[in-house]
C-alpha cells in the first residue's frame, strides 16, 4: 500500500511539473461583455509582474468557459457559445485565446406573476423595472426578486419562496412563481448557554421580542449589536421551530464568546537627521502598550488603558515624552443603547536640550447613538489644561487647552462602505468651545459635507462632494489655536498642491508657513471607473479655497485642479496614487503633485 501510494504521488506531482503555465489569456468576439469583466468571472490566471499564471487543466478549463457562457446567458444572450484554442512554447509557456460566439440578445417581451397576494403585480414589475422590449438580463432581475425577499421577511412572511422561469421563442417571456407562506410572529428566542456571559447581556442587545411580527432587517441589526460588544467571535441567529396553530417562528442564537483580556506592547528605536544640524542624526527609542478588558463585571463594559513612552539618545532612560490614555465604556445608558466612553488623558513632554516643556491633562466623554448603521449621532464634551514653557518644535507637541461641546452628525446611505456606487453621505458636525464653559477661547465651528454617487452605466460611477468649514470667534483679537483652524489642500480635499499648502500665511523664522483660516470651501468632481481586474481609474476635478474669514471670502479666488489617478482594490479599501494639476493663473506657479492614500478622496 504504501508503494502505490509513493507511485500514485509521484505521477501526480510529474502531471502538475509538465503542466504548461498560462501567461496570457486571449479573449476575442465579446462585444456586449468587456475583456477584464469576463476574467474577472473565472479562476484561471495569467502570469504577472508579481504572481505566476494557473497551470493547464483541459477539465477545468472546461469548467472555466461553462461559467463565462452561463454568465453570457445571465445577461440575455441564450446562444453564446465559446471555444477555445492553446499555443505552447518551448518553456512550456501557454497562450489560452477563447473566441466568443455570442449570438442573438434577447429582449424580455413580458412577465406573469403568480401566487403574488400580500404584494400586487404593479409592486413586482417597479421591483424588478420591467421595461417591455428590454434587454433581458438575469443577474438583474435575480438581484431584484431577492430584494422582493427582503420585503417579504420584513414584513412577517419568513418562509417566503420565489422561484422564476423563462420561456424562449424570438424573446423571452418570463414567469415568477411567489409561494408566500404564512404570516408569522416571533416565538421563543432560545439563547444558547455561555458560562462567560450572563444571558441578559445579550438578550438586551437584541432588537426583536417574541409575540412581534417577522422582521429579517432586526434580526441582522441584532447580531451587529452583539457583535459591536466585542464578547463573541462569532454570532448566528437563525430560523427555528414553526408552530403553524400559533403562527410564530422560534429564534435560535448561537454566540461564541471571545477573548475578554488581552495586553500587547511594541517597541521601536528610530534613527532621523536632528533639526537645525548638519546632517547630524538623531536616535531615539519608543514603547507603546495597552491592556484591556471586554467584560466588566459580567456586565459588557469595556475599560482600556494605553501608554506611549518615548526618548531621545541619550537620556533613553528617562521618558521625555508621556501620553496616557484611559477608556471607560458603558454600553448602556439609563437603559438606552447610547455608548458612553469616558477617556481620562495625561500628556507630558519634557525636551530639556530644546528648552521646551509641556504638560496637559482633561477628560473627555463621549455619546454615541446609531441607527440601522444609516444614522450616527455622536457628541463630545472635553474639559482640558494645559501648560507650557520655551518653543516648541513641531506643532503636534502642544495640547491646547479646551473647553467644548461638540455635536457629529453622520447619515450614510452609501450601498458600500469602501466602494459606493450609489446613494449618499452627509456629516453635519458643529462645535462650541469657552462662552458658557469658560476659558481663555470663544469661539464657534461648522464643518459640513455632502458626498453623492451615481452608478452611469456597469461599473463607472460619477461622484461629487461638497465641503464647507467656518467659524466665528467671539473675541476677534484672540486668535484661534493654530490646530484647531481650517487647512486645505494634499490627497484628500484640492489634489495638486501640497498638504495644508493653499490659504493665509505667516512667517515663521523669516519663512512663509500655512496658516489656516476661518472659512473653508472646497468641491470635487470625479468619474471613478475600472481598467482590468483589480485595477481601476479616476478622472477628477477639485476646487475651493480657505480664507482667513468668511467676509474675506471671493469666488474670484477659487482655486482649481485636475488630474487622474490609478487605483488597486484592497480588502480595506482601494490605495490610490493620484496626479493633480493645477489650472487656471495657478498652473504658472505651482507643479504638478502626486499623492499617494488609502481609500477614495472621499
């Protein structure tokens, strides 16, 4: 046995060593279908700068072009057919051409509904857009009637059963079968037991009773609550037992607990040319760690405590720069599900050699209401102290003192968080810091934006955002910390200027430096579209400027750039690499400049 085993390996591996690689993939005669789109579809690869090519398998690869031709069919073209041909070279390189044979598109000539009693035939074809002598595109109308589920199980009807069916003759006629099932309530919510987390604690984040109506859309906003508590790895709640006298649907929840303690600590040494020398390098050493626990007496609550240390050679062992952090988070308020954090700081700094000392402390405290993920509301209260001897030496060094209370608005109906086509996202965030609070600074902010995406045509999206920053101050001669202002300009607000670099300056040590202002406008334009597989590409206009105060503000200074970027998709976002240009009486004055980030502008 153990010899045919060694045999049956040993010509398996000699299979997979003859196997030619495919460094390129040929697609021809797909006219409706782009290139990139159709690869996308399939498991075969090419060889690339950084990955090698799949190795030739005729079976999968006639998996392979069964997929392309039922993803053909999904979009109306019934009689697609498609073949294949090879070319292999004397290194055993491949070259894979598919020739397409698309055939005739067949337009949809009208649907029948059956079955259909709690929704009426008019909601079903506004659901699915039906369009007489349209392209008859499957995807589409599948994408569509599941949407159609969803309604249904919003609205008590969990056993809901869609079935859909084509007859083809010069055009397709289509035919939905709707089992409704009946209406059900809630019944029993069965808990699973877990030792480390009392039951009502996670009965409490669970947004559905028993004896109300079926709602899927609650039951998925119930297990993100559990999740958001940090306790389980992962959560299921599913459909259990039907009682068809009582018409109700039990509910089964089965969490898995998580880690509820954890400590972690990294630290670095870090070499950089020291300011004001000749190229004089600097050494110095950083420690950072943080200890935390999710369950607080039994209770959910959250406490985290995080401390940066860090200091120049070579007083390494004397800490010359402090920053504590500390986190309280009750989950429930008064028996609302309001997240309070509590966030106790300490800032220390101390650079002897730079004749610079600073000290701040304060709290801070935080309230957060969500609804559905589309509506977040949050506020924040800081009451801080500061203190300060000598110049610093960046900016970032100084904790300004303050006083405020700040309101954020968030409305997000984006259908994706890293890669909206549709829908749109507001922020509305005002702030007040001094008057009623006290303190040296009275002033007020508005920040605001409005984001907006349109889905053109397949995967090109047009999107625009607006932005608008201003503040008041109540004591003119008391300027407002240097921080705390409105800057603009770098990758995420007008591409084509340097970070921070458009607005007011002043000079520092004889050199003209950004300065900020009160007043902030800005717009961007931007045609987001696909280039091949994981790559896409943008077109984008900015514009806007910053003023030292709105009654300074004129449309004859707005400023403008255009430019062009290239994006990879990223599990956390597509990283970009934008070119901007500035245009206009700019152009003759400012080059060009390139940014580099993660994730869209905005």
């Amino acid at each position: 046995m153990i010899v045919l085993v060694f045999i049956v390996s040993h010509t398996l591996a000699q299979d997979t060593d003859e196997a030619p690689e495919i460094v390129d993939i040929k697609i021809t005669g797909n006219n409706y279908l782009g290139t990139s789109e159709l690869l996308s579809q399939i498991h075969l690869k090419e060889k690339r700068l950084f990955s090698g090519g799949s190795f030739y398998n005729r079976h999968y690869l006639a998996r392979e072009i069964e997929k392309l031709e039922n993803y053909y069919t999904l979009h109306g073209f019934m009689d697609v057919s498609i073949t294949d041909s090879t070319s292999v070279s004397v290194d055993n390189k491949m070259h894979l051409f598919l020739k397409v044979v698309e055939g005739k598109e067949y337009y949809l000539r009208d649907i029948n509904l059956k079955g259909n009693r709690v929704f009426s035939d008019q909601k079903y074809l506004e659901l699915i857009e039906y369009q007489a002598g349209s392209s008859f595109n499957t995807f589409k109308i599948r994408e569509n009637l599941i949407e159609m589920l969803t309604l249904y199980r919003d609205n008590g009807y969990p056993l809901i059963n869609i079935q859909d069916s084509v007859v083809i003759a010069d055009s397709v006629s289509l035919f939905i079968t709707v089992i409704e099932g009946p209406i059900l309530n809630i019944g029993q919510i069965n808990i699973n037991e877990t030792e480390q987390v009392p039951d009502h604690i996670i009965r409490r984040e669970i947004i559905v009773q028993s004896g109300e109506l079926f709602n899927s859309s609650n039951i998925e906003e119930s297990k993100r609550r559990l999740y958001e508590t940090s306790l389980f790895n992962s959560v299921n709640i599913r459909m259990g037992r039907v009682d068809s006298s009582k018409a109700t649907i039990d509910l089964d929840v089965e969490v898995s607990p998580a880690k509820f303690r954890a400590f972690d600590m990294t630290l670095g040494v870090k070499q950089e040319i020291q300011e004001g020398t000749d190229n004089q390098l600097e050494s110095s050493i950083g420690a950072t760690g943080s200890w935390y626990h999710n369950n607080l007496f039994d209770r959910s609550r959250r406490i985290r405590t995080q401390a940066n240390i860090s200091s120049i050679y070579p007083a390494i062992l004397i800490p010359q720069q402090f920053k504590m952090d500390f986190f309280y988070v009750e989950p429930w308020l008064y028996k609302l599900r309001v997240p309070l954090t509590i966030n106790p700081f300490l800032y220390y700094i101390d650079r002897t050699r730079d004749e610079f000392k600073s000290n701040a402390y304060g709290v801070r405290a935080i309230l957060t209401y969500r609804w559905f993920r589309k509506l977040k509301i949050q506020s924040l209260t800081e009451w801080s102290f500061s203190r300060s001897e000598g110049t610093p030496t960046a900016s970032e060094d100084v904790y300004e003192s303050a006083r405020k209370v700040g309101l954020k608005l968030i409305w997000d109906e984006r259908d994706n968080f890293f890669y909206p086509k549709r829908g749109f996202k507001l922020v509305i965030e005002p702030g007040i810091v001094g008057y009623f609070l006290k303190g040296e600074n009275n002033y007020m902010q508005m920040k605001t934006s409005f984001s907006s995406y349109w889905n053109i045509f397949s995967d090109v999206v047009f999107a625009h955002n607006v932005n608008v920053g201003f503040a008041i101050q109540k004591d003119p001669d008391i300027a407002i910390p240097y921080e705390k202002r409105f800057f603009l300009g770098g990758n995420s607000s007008i591409r084509g200027f340097e970070q921070q670099a458009l607005g007011p300056t002043e000079l520092l040590d004889g050199d003209p430096i950004p300065a900020g202002g009160n007043f902030r406008y800005f717009t961007n334009f931007e045609i987001r579209f696909p280039i091949y597989s994981y790559f896409g590409g943008e077109v984008f206009l900015d514009a806007g400027n910053i003023w030292s105060d709105i009654e300074d503000a004129n449309t004859s200074e707005i400023i403008a750039a255009v430019g062009l970027g290239l994006t990879i998709e990223t599990p956390i976002g597509p990283a970009r690499i934008d070119y901007g240009i500035p245009v206009g009486s700019d152009a003759a004055t400012n080059a060009g400049q390139t940014h580099i980030a993660i994730a869209y502008a905005f």
